[in-house]
C-alpha cells in the first residue's frame, strides 16, 4: 500500500519510527516533511497528506501532531478524506471497519509510539466492513459535493 505520512514539530519525535514500522509491514512510505523538529504550522502539513490521498497518489495517510486532533480537522476538509484522530488500536480498527477512515491521526505526546505502531497497524490491516456501513459512510461523504441528504424532521 502507499501510504502519506507527515507530522508537525510535536509528532516529529515519532515520525521515523513510524516510518520504518510501516515500511517493515511492507508499505510504501512517503515522507512529506518536516525535515527537523522545529515549529512549524499543523495545516501545512495535514493539506499535503489529506490530497495525496484524495487524489489518489495515497491509499492512505497517518499524520502526526501533538494530539492527532488539529491534523484531523484539518485533513477532512479536503474532499474524499475520512481523517480521524485515535488513541487506542480499537478504536483503530472500528474507524476502518464501521466508517472507512483513509487517514489515521496520531498523538505524538499524550501516546506511546508503541501504541501509536499498533493503531497503524490495526488500521493498516482492518478492511472496510461494507454491509450496513456502506450507506452511511456515502451518506457522510455526499457533504463534500454540497448534496448532504439527511431529511430534515417535520
């Protein structure tokens, strides 16, 4: 799989280990900065990951911050990206089964990059349960093209 990956200064303490952990689960990496540890703006960085994804140069895209959350919220304004910020590996896995998740949010401070490793590879690996969940993650996505269809209650 080709994966994104990019942090902001407070993730860049585990961005090569992640790295290195997803490319020995045989994926393909690419590292979309930074270079060093110093600030830098989260926005930047999650823009870069969320449209190689949403255009297809990505299967899918882990950014790293201090929390996983101003990556998350930045990445899912870009069309076609589901980003959601985990900090525990089922919660990983729920994210690709039940909503189709392409980019994982990771916290660079508040979790361990042992436990940060295991939600990459949860996610890496749990498929898109399908079924039921079909229609709701269209239902979620048909926002991104102004068509969003939840009827309103009378």
């Amino acid at each position: 799989m080709r994966l994104a990956l990019a942090s902001d200064h407070a993730g860049f303490c585990q961005k090569a280990d992640i790295k290195a952990y997803a490319e020995s689960l045989g994926h393909t990496v690419a590292d979309l900065g930074p270079d060093d540890d110093g600030r830098v703006d989260y926005p930047d960085y999650a823009d870069k990951v969320a449209r190689q994804v949403a255009d297809g140069e990505a299967d899918m895209g882990i950014l790293i911050c201090g929390t996983g959350l101003g990556m998350a919220m930045t990445a899912d304004k870009v069309a076609g990206v589901r980003a959601i910020a985990i900090q525990t590996p089922q919660f990983a896995e729920l994210s690709r089964e039940h909503n189709d998740a392409n980019v994982v949010c990771l916290s660079g401070r508040f979790v361990d990059l042992d436990t940060n490793k295991e939600i990459v590879r949860t996610f890496l690996e749990t498929p898109f349960g399908g079924g039921r969940h079909a229609g709701r993650v269209a239902k979620m996505m048909s926002e991104d093209n102004g068509t969003y269809g939840i009827p309103e209650k009378e």
